[in-house]
C-alpha cells in the first residue's frame, strides 16, 4: 500500500509539473526590404526565424501600435528552428512622416508566453524610389539607351514610368527587386533634333503607381559631333559658382571652347580658374572666351566665382533691423502650453492642461484663447475659470500684465473614449496691445502619447 501511494503521488507530481514547464521561443529577424513608401500601401518584409525550445505549439504574431502583421491568426511553429516571411502594413498616420520608424511586435504561444521584439523600418517618399538617366548619346544615334534604377530596399511593382526630354520620350511599365536596375531601348527621331545644340538636357519624368504619382528628374548628355561631352554645373547664391566642363568623349583629338558673358556689374565681382584667352566687349556687355586642344579622355574646365557679399551687406542690415523688430514684438508676450495625464476614479481619458502667459513688457487688454479637441469635454469644477465659451473654445482676459508678470490659466478636460498613441492638443492663441498697437501671439503645440493600450495587455 505504501508503496502504491509514493507511485501515485510522483505520478500526480509529473502531470502537475508538464502544467508549470515553460517551452520558451526566440526569434532572429532579418531584413528583405524594410523601406515602406508613404503614398502607397505596401509592406515591409522581413525574414523571421523562430527557435522552439519545447513541443509543437501554435503562435499568433501581432502588434499593440495599429500595424497589421501577416500571417494573420494562429499558426503551429514545430521544435527548432521554424522559417517564416512576415510582413508589416502601417497604417496611413503611420506613413506621413518620412524617416526611421521602429515598432515592436509580439509573439504570442499557446505554451511558451509571449515574446517581445523590435522592428526597424524606413518611410520614403514615392519621388524617392526612383532614378532615371541615359547613356551618353552621339549624334546619328537612331536610339537612346534609358536606365531606371529602384533607390530604396523594397519592391517595386507595376510602375508606370512616362518621360520626356529634348531627344526623346517614351512609356513603360516596369517591376524592380531592391537595388535593381533595368535598361530599355527609346527611338529616337533624328530630324526632331537636328538644331539642338550639345550639352545635358533633363529627362522629365512622371511614375505613377496604382493612383499615386510623383516627379523625378534625370540626365541624358547629347555629345558633340567630334565628341565632346558638356557639362556645367552652378552653385551659391551670395556667392555663386559656375563650372563650366567639356570632356573628349571621342577617339581623335579635338578642340574644345568654352564662351562665357558677363554685364558690366557682375564683372567687377568676378574671378576665373583660368586667365581667358579673348575678353571681348561689346557695350553692357562682355565676352569671354578659353579654348584648348583636347586629347581622348582629356578635359577642359573653367570656373567661374561671382563674389555678391559687398552688394548684400546693406540688403542683410535691412533683414536684420526688421527681425530684431519682430522678435522685440513676439517676445512682448509668450505663451506655453503643458498637458500631463489625470487619473480618474471612472477610468476616464482625463489631461491636465496648463498655459503660461509671460509678459517680457509691458502689455494690456490679453485675451487667451484656447480649443478643445473633438473628442474632449471641460472639467468645469476644477482650474481657471473660462470668462468666455464660445462653442469649443475657451476665452480668458487679463487686463494688464507689467514686464516679467507671468499668469497661469489651467483646466482639465476628459473623454469616454479609449485613446491609444499620440494625442495632439492645438497652439492656444493671445491678442494683446503693446505701446498702443494689437499684436498675436501662439504657443506651442502639445502633445501625450497613451500607453492605455499596452497596460492593459
């Protein structure tokens, strides 16, 4: 009998512990293409390998931020190593601002618990997937050679690319992997472009996919009949800086000229990288001329620095005097709005929000406004009173504040509905008079991020 009662008991013993053991899981992440494009709806991907440490047991894979996360619903992951393709959809207030982006993600077992991770992920604009640009094209060519590069680590797909230039234009539908560039032929019509003359010309160009599309720009650099590449290249605007490059692009050695002209003003303020060869005027204007025997591969390059600092001093002490102006008026007055978050025994949404009128001089008959969000309702038992409510919008007035005064305005606000994420209060706004003359001034914008969301998981 006893010895019946130990087997039974270490029996229990083993049923009771397989309730308490913890098969726990880990997860390595790899990017495929973690580039999302503000103005579409497409994923980012990843490469996720999940290791089992227990038995067979089913997972869920979510996000608490509002990104929705495939494979949907539960899946059954086996011991060791499991191999799976998650993607990520962000949703559209997610999307508008480009630039880095991290969100975490859970795993959720039915044994092992939940596990917690990160992921990064880049925001670009559609105008910044894409490069387009052509090959050098000499005169004869019947057909330019156009290359569309993907810029970013993502997928492309169906985009519709339309360009124009000088030389050609031309339609086409392509799919690129990330990095990926592809090339196609354009015909071109040879008696359209007869007397235009050699140098870069700008390849516009409109990609659109589904209903979204942007502009981009590139380069196609019609060459000399000798083969002569131009390229000129300006920068600066005080001071301003033109490059003016010309390249044997040919096999035989060739002259190249580079003309220049000036009025009789910028002259004065301007310098060359290289002495010219003829300076020719011809009233208000003049002439400047370099030329050289080019060998194959050779260049020949002038740059030329217009200084216009002498000219802008007055223009910058003018700028000067009217923001000093300005800034003496805005800081008359300054306002700052502060939200901190409110507990309530109901569980309600509840912020604090609290405004600081400043005086730096002197000012009289202050009126501050402020609005209530959509969703927000006044706490009216708490705070500053509002001397004024007109719909959403809340008036107090201050009579009079003396230099250095400060005033403090507070009120709490509350709502019923379950905020998650970032929640945006708008700039509180002050009319004022200072030395007899009205004045507006606004405060910063406040912000609360919730956290509801994750605390009650």
């Amino acid at each position: 009998m006893r010895k019946n009662f130990v087997v039974i008991v270490l029996a229990i013993f083993l049923i009771l512990s397989c309730f308490f053991v913890s098969a726990d899981i880990t997860v390595e992440t790899k990017n495929v293409a973690p580039v999302i494009i503000s103005d579409l709806n497409n994923p980012a991907v990843f490469n996720f390998t999940i290791f089992n440490h227990g038995e067979t047991q089913g997972v869920q894979l979510y996000s608490l931020l509002g990104v929705s996360m495939t494979p949907k619903g539960n899946f059954d992951i086996q011991p060791g190593e499991n191999k799976i393709e998650v993607r990520a959809y962000l949703p559209p207030e997610m999307r508008k601002n480009p630039g880095f982006f991290t969100f975490t993600y859970e795993l959720k077992g039915s044994d092992s618990g939940i596990y917690k991770g990160a992921l990064n992920v880049e925001i670009v604009e559609l105008k910044s997937t894409m490069a387009i640009s052509a090959d050098n094209f000499k005169p004869g060519d019947s057909q330019a050679i156009v290359r569309v590069k993907n810029l970013k680590n993502t997928y492309l797909e169906n985009v519709n690319v339309k360009f124009s230039s000088a030389l050609f234009s031309g339609e086409k539908t392509v799919s690129l992997k990330p990095g990926e560039e592809t090339s196609f032929n354009v015909s071109v019509d040879l008696n359209s472009i007869k007397k235009l003359v050699a140098g870069p010309y700008v390849i516009k160009t409109e990609i659109s996919v589904d209903d979204k599309k942007a502009k981009i720009e590139g380069v196609v650099n019609y060459l000399e009949r000798e083969g002569i590449s131009v390229n000129s290249h300006t920068t600066g605007f005080i001071v301003r800086e033109t490059t003016v490059t010309k390249v044997n692009e040919g096999n035989k050695p060739t002259s190249a000229k580079i003309d220049m002209r000036k009025d009789i003003v910028s002259r004065l303020f301007t310098s060359y990288s290289i002495q010219p060869l003829v300076v020719q005027r011809s009233g208000l204007l003049v002439d400047y001329a370099w030329e050289k025997q080019l060998a194959p591969a050779e260049e020949l390059a002038v740059t030329s620095t217009t200084n216009y600092t002498l000219p802008f001093v007055l223009i910058i002490l003018v700028g000067i005097s009217v923001v000093v102006a300005r800034t003496y008026v805005r800081t008359a007055l300054t306002v700052s709005k502060k939200v901190s978050f409110v507990k309530t025994k109901g569980g309600e949404f509840a912020l604090k929000v609290t405004l600081h009128v400043h005086a730096g001089s002197p000012v009289e008959e202050i009126q501050v406004h402020d609005h209530l969000p959509g969703s927000a309702v006044l706490y009216e038992k708490f705070g500053s009173k509002p001397d004024s409510i007109n719909g959403r919008t809340l008036g107090w007035t201050i009579h009079r504040l003396n230099r250095g005064e400060e005033r403090t305005i507070s009120y709490i606000i509350y709502s019923k509905l379950r905020i998650v994420g970032a929640y945006e209060l708008p700039s509180a706004k002050a009319t004022f008079k200072h030395n007899g003359q009205e004045n507006t001034v606004f405060s910063n914008r406040a912000f609360f991020v919730s956290e509801t969301a994750r605390s009650e998981d």
